[in-house]
C-alpha cells in the first residue's frame, strides 16, 4: 500500500484501479472513493468487507489478465539490466515492453 501512497494518482472520475489481497486497506479505499477511483482489491476469505460475488470474480478475472501479461514481459527481461540513470532504466524498460507488444501483435 506505500506504493500506492506515494502515487500521485491523476485518475478520472469513475476510474476502477484493480490490486491484489496486498492492498487490502479499507482506510485508503475510502479516500480514493472519496475522490471517484474504486479500488477493486481481492479480498481475502476472512474480510470483513467482502465484496459481491460477481464482483469478485470480475476481479479475478481482470487480475488474471494483468498478471499474464507481466509474466509475458519478465519472460523477455533479461536477469540484470545495466543502466545508469533511472532514466537509462525507464527507456530500456519500456524497450521491453513494446517487444511484448510486437510479440502479441505478430502472434495475432
């Protein structure tokens, strides 16, 4: 959840923001309520807020589609990256992920 603190979220109203059982805070699901962005967080068996059951699985299913995509792209990350600026890191990063993208477009 400091990841998502530290944020700065410039989200529109009505966004949706899907997130793992890590980021199960209900304090700050109210705050990004507050401001129109609905954290769809999974929830754990023994939540004390859990959601509806469709909703649950709208979840899992948009969270299972997130992660694929992830592991597609650590597949094509080498072990290390030598970069150095954080700027050199972000370009080759997104180097990466354009290569996934091309894989998937050409796999179409």
């Amino acid at each position: 959840m400091d990841g998502i603190r530290q944020m700065p979220l410039s989200l529109p109203d009505s966004s949706k923001m899907p997130a793992d059982s890590a980021c199960t805070d209900y304090d700050m699901e109210e705050m990004l309520a507050d401001n129109g962005i609905r954290l769809l967080a999974v929830r754990k068996a023994n939540s004390k807020q859990p959601h509806h059951p469709r909703t649950e699985y709208l979840i899992l299913i948009r969270r299972k589609r997130i992660e694929t995509a992830f592991s597609y792209i650590d597949k094509l990350l080498p072990e290390s990256i030598h970069a150095v600026t954080a700027e050199g890191f972000l370009i080759k990063l997104i180097a990466f992920i354009w290569a996934h993208t091309f894989i998937k477009i050409e796999t179409l």
